[in-house]
C-alpha cells in the first residue's frame, strides 16, 4: 500500500471550526462545542468523541 502524502497541519486543523453551529470558545479548549440550535446547549464533551454530543445550558 501506498502512503497518501500529509501535508503539513492537515491533521491538527478542525474543519469543524468553519460551521456557524459551533461555539468557538468551547472548540478553543478543547470541547466538542457543537451547538444544539433549537435550545442554544453546547456540547462540553472532548473534541471528535465517539459517541453522541451531551448538551448542557451555557454558564
């Protein structure tokens, strides 16, 4: 198998940061930060968890 090239940073950049559905302080320290729109939850869990976001109210 061939190796596919990395560039540099590919890997180290969330993409994730770009969707207005994210808060970007929570993604700043390393959480999730998904925003759960209806109730404006954040999602507080690591960043790229497995399993689904667990939201709780902004403090």
């Amino acid at each position: 198998m061939i190796p596919f090239p990395q560039f540099p940073r590919t890997g180290d950049e969330r993409l994730d940061l770009h969707n207005a559905s994210i808060d970007e302080p929570a993604a700043a320290v390393g959480c999730c930060g998904t925003i759960h729109l209806p109730t404006g939850r954040i999602c507080r869990t690591r960043a790229r968890h497995a399993d689904g976001c667990t939201f709780m109210p902004i403090s």
